[in-house]
C-alpha cells in the first residue's frame, strides 16, 4: 500500500512540477534533473554559473548530488508578448530585482524578443544550515533525493533555547550554539536534529536527512538508540512547550503541521503512534517504547505538555494527526 501511495503522489508531484515551469509561453525549463555522470561543476559549466551558486540557490549541503535530484539553474528567456518582470519572476522562482541586476536593466520595462538572463533566488545559508519560508522548504524538500529510508518523524522541543533566547533575527546563532552543545558537551558528532522550526514560522535543515539523528532520545543504551534512530528524521521545535511557559505562535504552529505533513507525503507515511512520535514516549535509559505508560521509567515531556494540547498518545491522535492529515490533502489539492 506504502509503495502505492508513492507512486501515485510522484505521479502528481511531477505533473505539478511541469505545470509550474511551463508559465511561460516559450517553455524554457529552469529545473535539470541529475543523470549519471553528473556532478556539480559540470552543471554549473553547462548553465553559465557557479559550484557555488548551484548550492545557495537549492540549498545544496555538499557537493554531493544523486541521480533523479532536481536542481534549479539559471536560464536565458526570450521576452513574448505578455511578459513581465513579475510574472516571469514567479515562473522561474526568481525575483524582480534579481533578473534586473542580472540584465543591468534600470526599468521594469521590457520588449519583445528581449533576451533575459533569469537566474532563480538564492536560498539563506551559513555553513551547513538552510534557513527558509515553509514554500521554500516544500521546493528543497520534494527537489532532493536521499539515501536513507525514512520511516518515522520525532517531535521535540528545545526547551532552552527558548522564546526569550530568540530575536527575530539570530536563528543561525541559535543552531550554531545547539550544534556546540551537542558536540561539545554531548560528544555527538554534529547537531543532532535534521530540522529547526522557529517561532518566526521559518525552518531551517541542519544534520543532513542522510545521516540518522543523534542522542535525540538521550538513551544511556547506545545500541536501542541507534536502531531507533536508523530511519528516524528528529525536528527540534524552538520554545518550551510544557504548559505554563511559552505559548506557540501561530506561524510556528503552522510551519508544525505544514513540515510534518510534508515529510509524510515525500516519504509515503501516514500520521500514527508509528509514523510521527514524541520523545516523551521513549524511556531516554532502556530506549523503550512505553508510549502513555511512563511510570517507572525515565522519560522527559518533551515535545512539551502544551505541545497541540499535550503529549499523550490521546492527544496526538486528537490535537495533531488529524491537523497533519488535512493539510497534506490540501497540499496535494494545490498539486493537480
């Protein structure tokens, strides 16, 4: 059933995909797909560009690219009837102030038979971290390939940092100081989760999806938690959701559910106890599963017990799955 739902949704996803980069009248396609042999310089050669650009305009962790992966490249575009700046901006993924600095152009002002060189918006990095809008995370997330096989996504919350560490404006600071703790204090080999959520709405990709997370159930069994974690993806969500201390805002909560249900369809899950878990449900020594039986064990309340209500398997099934599932059919509503 996995294996068919997959399919059907890739089916879909492509023909989205077409339609979006068929917005202009004469088609020129602003997205390469990677063949065997590829590699990113002789992409970036083929399409005028950089190694460098390549990776900040999809987000592009290493140089490392697999067959079948999307990229978005720089095109040059012949103006028709109909055109403008904005327009073509939308279709291509790239901005009106982008292709005019490309063109040297001083107007919006464009003519027929113009040619334009269009190059699409870069994405906000530093280093490792891939900061972005829950739209540009859509485009990252269903553009990449990975090797791993991903079966379940962890909820958890930082905690601390919290919302009164958080300015608006330092989310990379935030992951830079995680990403010390985790390997300076913990010993683990980088920052543990895949991905950030902000109370700003945005989420930021940090530990590459092809790496399992690490120690982000806390297990002092090392072994329960690498199998745990082997097809896991962890999401730190920023702020302390127990009650009593930070009330989520909606962005954040939106950007939640919206990546949560992203994840589900790119890796064919459906929201359950198995797909989408809590750290409090795991005991952090034993690495078992005790789920809404926690006495006696050692078990945080991470994702928070204000997290969609509380952090029971009751309120999962109630307060958050059913959130998840409506927006992944209005995800795949926006794609036929």
């Amino acid at each position: 059933m996995r294996k068919k739902f997959v399919l059907v949704f890739s089916v879909i996803l492509m023909m989205a995909m077409n339609v979006s980069s068929a917005h202009a009248a004469n088609n020129p396609r602003n997205i390469y797909e990677v063949k065997s042999g590829d590699y990113l310089w002789k992409i970036a050669n083929q399409y005028s560009t950089s190694v460098k650009d390549l990776k900040a305009i999809n987000g592009l962790q290493s140089d490392l690219i697999l067959v079948g992966q999307k990229l978005r490249v720089p095109i040059t575009y012949e103006v028709v009837s109909g055109d403008t700046l904005w327009k073509l901006s939308l279709s291509f993924n790239s901005s009106v102030q982008a292709i005019k600095s490309a063109n040297g152009l001083s107007s919006n002002l464009i003519n027929i038979g113009q040619k334009l060189k269009i190059p699409p918006k870069t994405l906000d990095m530093q280093g490792q971290y891939v900061l972005m809008t829950r739209e540009e995370f859509k485009d990252w997330l269903f553009n990449h390939r990975f090797t791993r096989e991903i079966g379940k996504i962890q909820q958890h919350h930082t905690y601390q940092p919290s919302y009164q560490q958080f300015n608006g404006s330092n989310h990379f600071s935030l992951l830079k100081g995680m990403e010390d703790y985790h390997v300076n204090e913990m010993g683990w080999s980088n920052i543990s989760q895949q991905l950030t959520t902000f109370p700003d709405g945005k989420v930021a990709v940090g530990r590459p999806f092809n790496t399992p997370p690490e120690g982000s159930f806390g297990l002092q069994n090392k072994s329960a938690m690498e199998a745990i974690e082997a097809d896991a993806l962890a999401i730190e969500n920023v702020g302390n959701f127990d009650k009593g201390n930070n009330q989520m805002t909606s962005e954040q909560r939106e950007t939640i559910i919206s990546v949560t249900a992203l994840l589900m369809l790119k890796f064919g899950l459906t929201p359950s106890v198995d797909s989408i878990t809590y750290h409090h449900w795991w005991d952090m020594n034993s690495g078992e599963r005790v789920l809404d039986n926690s006495e006696g064990h050692a078990v945080k309340t991470c994702p928070g017990t204000g997290f969609f209500e509380g952090n029971s398997t009751t309120s999962a099934k109630n307060n958050f799955y059913p959130l998840v599932s409506r927006k992944m059919q209005e995800i795949l509503a926006t794609m036929h």
